[in-house]
C-alpha cells in the first residue's frame, strides 16, 4: 500500500541534487571539469554545467527513456540530458511529433521544453572521454537508474536507446530479482516482460555516428515513437 505521506516529487528533486554533486568516479569528474573550465572555442562564452545529470521530465511519466550518456559539449555545457548537441536535436524532434514533448528544440536548459508523459535518464551521468564510460563507472551510476525506476510509479514502458541502455536496464531487474531471459538487442525490437514489469522497446541510439552513416534515419526512429505512443494510447484505451 502507498504511504499516503510519500511526496514523490520532493524524492525526485533529492535524488536530483545527490546526482548532481557526485565525485564516485575521479576519471569522470577530472574529464567533466576540464572540458567545462577549456569549453569550445564556439561556446566560449557559455558558462559550462561541468556537473553529473539528473534525469528530466514529467515525474507522473508512463514512459522513460534511457540514453548512454551526457555529451561533453552537449549536456555537459547545458545542463539538461540530450540538450545541446544533435543527438538531442533528433530525439526531440521525434518526440514531438508523437506528443512526448511541447516544443521539437532543445538549447539550454532554461528554454522552455516539456516532456509529456515522459522522463528521460541516462546509464551514465557524467560525460565520458570518447563517450565511453568504462564498466565501473556505470555500475557506479546504476543506483541513481535504480532509484528513478523506483519513483516513476506510473511506469508502463521504456524506450533504450542503444544496446549499453539495453544491457544495462535488463540486469538492473536481474539484480533486483526478476527471472530475465536473455534478449537480443535490435532496432526496434520489443520484449513484454511480464511479473509487472514495464515493456522494453529498444532503439538504435540517435548518436552522429548513427544519424549521419544512415544506420538510424528519421523514418527508423520514428516507428519507434510510434509503437510508444499506440502502445501507451491502447492502454489507456483498456
């Protein structure tokens, strides 16, 4: 039974401020500062986050979606996950066009945009040289994922963008118990898997490299968006 005293927001933002001023791992925090104190030469005049990230968006959320990690110049500048880079950029235009986000934009945090229905998280919270957080550093980061799914209590579904989000939600279930067959990532696959659990829909990440050879193209990821919503829109049908 639900303690009718939980305050479930005041919890998210707690959880927010103890992400925030994280130190677990020295490499992240030697690698976040030094890109947040040199910048780029573009965004010389930006006051650079330099900070591990919270997730983001609607605490009420049916959906979350899960990412690898925050851009050196991209979440590390602003702020917010998937915000100031074109990862973000192709993302947010595709939730908005299934209504998971009030505006197609992403520039700083500070610029308006609404999730709707969905949250958004992250394996890792810190920007990682190459983009490639090392093994220990996730797990290090794996309470913070664990505790967000604890939170979203309307949970119904989440959408992995990349195989290391795929990897990493199926064995935080693992560890807290729950009899997880393996399961083959692939574009646009989906996995009920059942005992009360959220759907998985997993999803090629919307990184460059995966944008820009034509391995993830607009109309891939939008079938993705568009099995969320229908799945999500059948439910409330039900």
């Amino acid at each position: 039974m639900t303690d009718p005293t939980f305050d479930r927001h005041s919890a998210m933002r707690e959880l927010a401020e103890t992400i925030h001023s994280c130190r677990r791992c020295p490499r992240l925090v030697a690698w976040r500062e030094e890109v947040a104190r040199k910048k780029r030469a573009a965004y010389r005049d930006w006051d650079y986050w330099g900070k591990p990230l919270s997730g983001f968006g609607d605490y009420d959320a049916r959906l979350l979606i899960v990412g690898l990690a925050p851009a050196a110049h991209g979440g590390n500048r602003t702020g917010r996950v998937f915000t100031g880079d074109s990862s973000g950029d192709f993302l947010y235009v595709a939730m908005y066009r299934y209504g998971f986000a009030n505006q197609p934009t992403a520039i700083h945090r500070d610029d308006g945009l609404a999730l709707r229905d969905a949250y958004i998280a992250a394996v890792a919270r810190c920007a990682p040289p190459d983009n490639k957080p090392l093994p220990e550093e996730m797990l290090n980061c794996r309470p913070y994922l664990l505790r967000e799914l604890e939170l979203l209590t309307n949970l119904q579904g989440i959408v992995l963008l990349g195989q290391i989000a795929f990897n990493n939600v199926l064995n935080i279930y693992r560890e807290q118990g729950f009899t997880i067959p393996r399961l083959d990532f692939g574009h646009n696959r989906l996995y009920e898997l059942g005992q009360g659990l959220p759907w998985l829909l997993a999803s090629y990440h919307p990184s460059r490299q995966n944008t820009q050879t034509g391995r993830l193209t607009m109309e891939m990821f939008d079938q993705v968006w568009a099995r969320a919503r229908a799945l999500l829109d059948t439910a409330v049908a039900v």
